[in-house]
C-alpha cells in the first residue's frame, strides 16, 4: 500500500488535528464544521494516514495523543495556543474567547492539560474514528 502525500505545505493551509477517538474532541471536531462557515481549517484525526503523515513531518508522537494540534503552513501550534489561534479566525462571538490571551501560557496550558488528562474520564472515548458525514467530507484532509 502506498504512503499517503504529504498534504499541501502552502503558508495559508490550516489543519486542525484531533484525537479521533476522544468526545471531547469530536465535539470540538462538530463544533468547527458548524461555527468555521468560511472553511477556513481543514480537519485530520492523529489517528488517520494524513495525520501520521503530518505528526512525523513535525516530529510528535504517533501513539500518544495528549494535544489537539493547528498546522499553520509550516508553523505548528500546540494546547491553548491552538485553541485560541482557532477561536480568532472564527466568526463572531468566538473571537472573543481570545480574551484567555491576557492569561500567561504556563497558567493557560496548565487549564488545558488538566481538561486532556481527564477526557476520557469526562467525556468518553469510543473504539473507532469519528464517521464523517459524506457531505462534509471535503472539510477533512483525507480526502481531496
């Protein structure tokens, strides 16, 4: 079987990658391809060829998963940062989530692995990937 491309390496490509198997981040998952209306990111769970492709490339983990990721060209941003990179480039109220900037990294990061290391425990987790719906399919990195 052959390995999948590497996805488009161009400055304005946005990737947002998630925990295929975690609620939490399926919902997070529902919640951009409700809110993004300019489809703006493109979605990849770590799980699937394209996000293994793109976890090697950035040289993270394959196996453990404890962060969503936003892919920003060839820039890769991590925990809270990513999730307020994503909330800025939404459509109003969201933006104003970006308040959490005033609060210094360490303090935000420490909020956000604590939500990661209980997820499972929170929100559940499932056996398989999140089924996308045919419609939406182009919003995944997965297909073309």
């Amino acid at each position: 079987m052959a390995a999948p491309a590497a996805p488009n390496k161009s400055t304005s490509e946005r990737i947002v990658l998630f925990d295929g198997v975690c609620q939490l981040c399926s919902l997070w998952v529902k919640f951009l391809l409700r809110f993004d209306r300019k489809q703006r990111f493109k979605l990849a769970a770590m799980q699937s060829p394209q996000g293994q492709v793109i976890l090697t490339r950035h040289a993270l983990p394959t196996q453990h998963f404890d962060t969503m990721l936003l892919v920003e060209g060839s820039r890769i941003y991590t925990r809270s940062t990513a999730f307020l990179r994503v909330m800025a480039q939404l459509p109003l109220p969201w933006p104003l989530a970006c308040v959490g900037w005033i609060i210094p990294r360490a303090l935000r990061d420490a909020l956000y692995n604590l939500v990661a290391r209980n997820r499972y425990t929170l929100f559940g987790r499932t056996e398989r990937c999140l089924v996308i719906d045919p419609t939406q399919a182009e919003r995944f990195v997965e297909h073309p």
